[in-house]
C-alpha cells in the first residue's frame, strides 16, 4: 500500500515520494519539486536518501540566494550609473559608430529587439526608422529614461522597453528583424540570439575585445564574434583598439 502523502505536498507532486521513516534511497525515476521561497523552486531528479535530498536541497537554496543577491547587486550598480549620467539628447540618438556606414542596411519596417538597451538611443533611432522595437535592460532607471526618450521622439507608439536580467536568459518573444547588442558580452545567449533572428534578419554585435586591450573577464577573443556566428552571414566587422564588432544576416531559407 503506498504511504500516504503530505496535503502540502499534493500541489508539488509529479509521483509520489517512498515514506520518510523507511529510510530507503528514492529511486532515479522520480521527480519531485519543493519551493525555496516565494519566487523560486527547484526540480531534482534524487537518488540519494532522504536526508542526502535535504542537504542537497539546502546547498541549491544557497546557491538560488546567492544569484539572486548578485543580479540585485548588478541591477543597484548600473541603477547607480544611470543616475549620474547626463539623459541623451534627441540629437544623440543614431547607431554607435562602426555601424553608421551601413545605416541603410537597416530595414524600415518589422521587428526590433535591443539587449543591454540602456537608454535607448538606437532603439529610438530603429523607431524612428519605421520599426517595432523591444529594449531589454537590467536597470530600472535606464528603462525609465528610455521610455521618455522615446515619448520626447514621438515613436513611443513603436517601443515597448522591459527591465530584464539577461543572466535569467533571453525572454521569449516574436522573431526579430533586428537584433542589435552594444557593450555587453555573454556567450550564453549566442544561441538564442541566432534562433531569435528571423530569416533574412540583422544582427548588429559590438563588445569589449582583447584586441589592442589587455585581456579582461568581459573582453572577447580574438575572433571571438565571428566564430561564435559563423553561420551568419558575414556583412561587416571589425576590432582593435579594444573593441570588436559584427554586423551579419541570418541566410534565408530556400
């Protein structure tokens, strides 16, 4: 006859646990969650005792904790940033640099997504262009100068600006036609930056390099972006003097 469980446990649940006084290891084919506060839980696959489960539901509450105290550190640190900085101008919003020779490799219509957006400058300026933009950033004070700018550019009708942390991965959303990073680096989301991109869709990179920089945590290597999107195609790119960057499309399908 199988042990009764717990009613608290009935919601948590996807088979039934064995009885906490036998004492037997749980068998590898089942899964359980249990929560660890109010905004996170964990799922374990467990094939250690009961008290082996404990301890190592202990550890990963710990380690939840600490990410969850990083990225509060992350978000008050760009916060802090944002707040002393001067708001950009109107006359400020244009792409960065090395892209403004292939401003009109742009599309004037479609849709737009921007990580690490900041105050969004070229999220206005894909607006203003005739796009639909998503600016995606961590800190809540870039977010809210980003959504004046766009008021004061009169293309808020166009951008829907969201605080996220990247850390957590990119959010779901629609394919883009655009997607364009600015000095922010993370391997991680190579990969969905790539699926994200609709077919024929642009992708617009720049970050720190370890090219004509010493090396540094988040510098890329050499060569570093265009081989993390080599199955992109290759418009233009560039690096040195400490930064690199990368303008590519996604091959359309046949």
């Amino acid at each position: 006859m199988p042990p009764r469980v717990p009613p608290q446990w009935h919601s948590r649940l996807r088979m039934p646990p064995p009885s906490p006084l036998s004492g037997r290891p749980w068998p590898l084919s089942l899964v359980w969650s249990a929560p660890l506060s109010p905004r996170f839980e964990i799922l374990s696959l467990v094939g250690g005792s009961i008290s082996t489960s404990a301890s190592l539901m202990c550890r990963l509450g710990r380690a939840v904790c600490r990410v969850a105290k990083v990225t509060e550190r992350d978000r008050r640190h760009w916060d802090d940033r944002y707040r002393i900085r001067t708001p950009i101008r109107s006359e400020d919003v244009c792409l960065p640099g090395p892209f403004t020779d292939h401003a009109d490799r742009f599309p004037t219509a479609g849709a737009a997504l921007e990580l690490a957006c900041g105050t969004g400058a070229v999220s206005v300026w894909l607006a203003g262009r005739g796009l639909n933009v998503r600016g995606l950033d961590i800190s809540e004070v870039a977010i809210a100068q980003a959504r004046k700018l766009a008021q004061d550019n009169e293309v808020g009708h166009s951008c829907q600006f969201d605080v996220v942390d990247l850390d957590a991965g990119l959010p779901s959303g629609v394919q883009a036609d655009v997607i364009c990073c600015f000095h922010f680096r993370d391997r991680r989301l190579d990969r969905a930056i790539i699926d994200r991109l609709a077919p024929g869709g642009l992708l617009a990179i720049s970050v720190l390099s370890e090219v004509g920089a010493p090396p540094g945590r988040y510098r890329a290597g050499r060569g570093e972006l265009t081989d993390a999107f080599a199955e992109l195609h290759r418009i233009a790119a560039g690096e040195g003097g400490g930064r690199a960057w990368l303008l590519a499309s996604k091959i359309a399908s046949e």
